[in-house]
C-alpha cells in the first residue's frame, strides 16, 4: 500500500537543484511535485540571481505551495534548491521546512538534506556548549553551525570539514555564490542523480524528476562523491569516501519508497520489483485463483508474482486517490477508518475466490489486517499474504520514518503469530537471500555487492552514536508554527 499521512510511517525527503536556468524556481517546483512521494508535509525553494537569494517555504504540498505565479515569479535568478519534507527527525515547524538557509561569514548558503544524521544530536549539544544557537530541531541545521565555526577559509573546505564530522545518511544539495553543489553519504545510502537540461545542470533524488522536465539522465552521484557546479562546468571529487566504506545503498528504495518510474544505480525500480515478485512465487507458492496487489506499491511485484506463477493477476482492491490529509487526525482508531477509505474490495472478482494478495511490507500490521478482512468480507473463499521483503524488525535511523524497533510487529510475534494476527490463511515473506536475488543475482553473503538491509537484519553499517549515547535532542512545540504557514 502506498503512503499517506493516514498510515503513521512516512517517506523520507526529495531533494532537487538546478543550476543555469532562467527559469530555476519553476523547474524546481516540477521536480519537486514528481518527488512528492518522498515527503508531504512540507516543502521550500531557494533561488540565487547571482546577488539576491529569494526562498519560499510552506507546510503542505508543492501545487499548494507553489501553484501561485507571483511565487513562482518570485523564485528568481538562474540557480535554486528545493526539498519535499517528511519529518524523519525534528518537528512540524515551519522553520524546520527545508532548504535551510544562513548569513555566514562568506555571504548566504542554502542547504537541503535527504537522509538522517546519526550523531546529531551528540555534536548539537557540544555545539551548544560552545554557545550555538539553534534555530531549528532538524539534523541538517548542525551542518549549518559546523561550517560557521569552522577557521578554513574557503567554502568547500568549510563543507568538507563539516560533512567530515557527520555520520549517518545523507545526500545533500547546497547553494551558496554561484555555485551547485550535490553530495552522498561514503555508504551512498540515499540517492542522488546528475542530469541535464540543455545547458543547465540538474541533481534529484530520483531520476522521474529529472523526466518531468525533459532533463537526460547524466549518471547516479557515487557514495562519498561531491560535486561542485558553476558556469565553467562541473567538478567531481570524493572527499567524504573513508578507507573501507562500501556503497551501502538503501534497499527499501526498491522495495517501497521510490516511485517505480525512477531508475537507480543503473535498475529500473519497476523491473527490480516485477523481479522481487517473480522471486516470491518461487520462494512461497500457493494454490489461488487470482494474485491481487495492495494498490498501489504493491503492483509491480503482484505482477512478477502473477506472471511467474501463473495465476491471473486482477484488480481486486481498488485504491481511491482522492483520499486528502487534511482532517483526519492519526489516531488508531481514525488510522483504521483510514484504510477502509482508500480502498475497497472489488466484490465481482473477489467472491468464492482464493486470493493470494500481495503488498510490500508489514509494518505495525494496521493495512495487512484490514485489507485481509475486508477482503474476506467481500466473500474471498481463501486469503493468502504474500510480502516482497523480509520481515520488518529493526526500527531505520538513516532517514526513514518508521516506528521503534519495539513496535514492529516483525520484532514482537514470528510468521505463525502474525500470520494470526492479520488474519491470513498463510502468510509468507520473501527471504533476505531472495531479495538479494531479485536485484542482482546472487544471495546476500555472497560476496557481492551490499545494500543497507539494516531494517531486515539489524546490520547498521554506520555507527548509531546518539543512539548509543542515549542523546534525545531538542523538543519544542510551538503551536503558532504548527497552525500558521
Ligand atoms: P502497517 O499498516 O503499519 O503494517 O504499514 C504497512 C503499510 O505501510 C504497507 O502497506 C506499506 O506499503 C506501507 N509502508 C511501509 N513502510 C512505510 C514507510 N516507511 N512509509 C510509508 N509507508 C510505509
């Protein structure tokens, strides 16, 4: 089932830069729209006209936000940044919405930031000692107070400096002068995508903004790569890579969160899925009349199951895309009322028939056991759930909004006893060995390539210092900020 701000568990963020456009601010608003997956609650744009910085930020969705000409008209000058936010650390604030923007002693810089910091909160409170101000409770921001304190005086080496004392998950584009700059994480956790647009140079999270505005795709950004855009062209460099970090790129981007249109490392996230699917069939089989999706992540893998299988693939529940965010509030019980809104069972093909349905992962179990019900209340004779990943029992602190590890369901019951919490006749999950098949071949442990599969096995391939250090970080609520934009 896809997101919504109903569910409880979120995307993480889209980030978008464009350099030697006229139109920067406009192009920026496209591709943020196409990465509107990657976060709803909030979203900004910083523009640079060679003198002047102009930014716009608000909470909602980007056609909100950005659909007024004079704000648009407003985002002026050649370059920009922009970013779609779902909270994965801080709160809903308006000056939580990104790019951040800050006067340094080199003039403005604007920054936005997908991924998560995993020693944040340990270097915010050293920077609070030192007398920091904070302006916001995001992550992003200790970057900001890192660059000011630092004593290099250039630019880039403040930022090398800088991203040099972070760890976590990020990638990351940056504005300041006349200049682009697009960086990764050493383990490439989070995407990031070079393309061009004519003249211009683009850098996306995901290669579908670079489509929504006709741009070609260049090549993926590397873990650890930085590279710094101005009019001359563009400079590649690996300042971040360490010895002996591995490209550790975020497997549940195939899995779940990019949009199936989107190519990554080289992979059309489509057939990656279609391919997971196949896998599944090969790994739980099961006797059924039809293969249903839980609409709409759930589709690309339903057909790889139904095609591998056999077994007839049909649109069994239909999804309501009208479904807004505005008025429900999340609670449990709303959250339940939630599910029954977006979909509906299609009765014609569902009565008298065994289904084997299909969705991406089992999270606290609120969609699987909803959509098992209402499945058998629409007369399935056979219900049968299939997920395309492995069990969900490790919380994710590299940029991804789910629940505490103790919370997952995968973390508290087996396969028998969720199987029996759902409600399923059977219940089977794709194993980590498989997934690794899917997406390139060979098993996990086999020498190959790795992603982060932390959410699946509890490998954690960077350090989770605030974590370990028991280090909260700042809360504040400020109902002003929550209820104005
Ligand atoms: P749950 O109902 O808590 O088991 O959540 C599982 C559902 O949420 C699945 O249908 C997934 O498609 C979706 N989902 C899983 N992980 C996430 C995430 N991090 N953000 C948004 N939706 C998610």
């Amino acid at each position: 089932m896809d997101a919504s701000p109903l569910d409880g568990f979120h995307e993480e963020c889209g980030v978008f830069g464009v350099f030697g456009h006229t139109d920067s601010g406009a192009l920026t608003a496209l591709g943020l729209h196409a990465l509107q997956h990657r976060g709803q609650e909030a979203c900004g744009i910083v523009s640079f006209d060679g003198t002047e910085f102009f930014s716009h930020r608000a909470l909602g969705l980007v056609d909100a936000a950005f659909g007024a000409a004079d704000v648009i008209g407003g985002l002026k000058g050649h370059a920009a940044i922009g970013h779609n936010r779902y909270a994965t650390t801080g709160e809903t604030l308006v000056r939580n919405i990104q790019p951040l923007y800050a006067d340094l002693s080199f003039g403005g810089f604007a920054l936005a930031h997908n991924g998560n910091l995993t020693n944040a909160h340990t270097i915010r409170q050293a920077l609070v000692r030192q007398g920091s101000l904070f302006q916001s409770t995001t992550d992003t921001e200790i970057i900001l107070h890192l660059m000011a304190v630092s004593t290099r005086n250039d630019v880039i080496g403040r930022l090398v400096e800088a991203i040099g004392q972070i760890e976590g998950a990020y990638s990351l584009v940056a504005l300041w002068g006349d200049r682009l700059v697009g960086l990764r994480d050493p383990h490439g956790i989070r995407p990031l995508v070079l393309g061009r647009l004519g003249e211009s140079y683009i850098l996306a999270s995901e290669t579908c903004a670079l489509d929504i505005i006709g741009a070609t795709f260049v090549r993926d950004i590397g873990p650890g790569e930085m590279v710094v855009i101005d009019r001359k062209g563009i400079q590649s460099s690996f300042p971040f890579a360490y010895k002996g970090a591995e490209s550790r790129f975020c497997v549940f981007e195939y899995v779940y969160f990019a949009r199936p249109d989107s190519f990554m490392e080289g992979r059309s996230v489509y057939g990656m899925r279609r391919r997971i699917g196949a896998e599944l069939a090969r790994e739980a089989p099961v006797e059924a009349d039809y293969v249903v999706a839980v609409p709409d992540s759930g589709v690309p893998s339903a057909i790889g199951y139904a095609e591998e299988s056999g077994i007839p693939f049909e649109l069994g529940i239909i999804r309501n895309h009208y479904i807004g965010r505005t008025f429900i509030e999340p609670t449990n019980q709303i959250r339940n009322l939630g599910v029954k809104l977006k979909h509906n069972a299609n009765r014609a093909f569902i009565e008298g028939k065994r289904i084997v349905l299909i969705d991406d992962s089992i999270v606290r179990g609120t969609t699987s056991k909803k959509i098992v019900e209402m499945v058998r209340a629409a007369g399935a004779a056979q219900v049968h759930m299939r997920i395309s990943s492995p069990p969900t029992a490790h919380s994710c602190f590299y940029g991804i909004d789910t629940p505490s590890t103790s919370d997952l369901l995968a973390h508290k019951m087996d396969v028998e006893a969720i199987r029996t919490f759902i409600g399923a006749d059977s219940l089977s999950y794709i194993s980590i060995d498989g997934l690794y098949r899917a997406l390139q071949d060979t098993g996990r442990d086999s020498g190959g390539p790795r992603f982060c599969d932390a959410c699946f096995t509890g490998d954690y391939p960077v350090p989770l210092t605030d974590h370990a250090n028991n280090c909260a970080g700042a809360k504040v609520t400020d109902l002003r900020e929550r209820a104005g934009t």
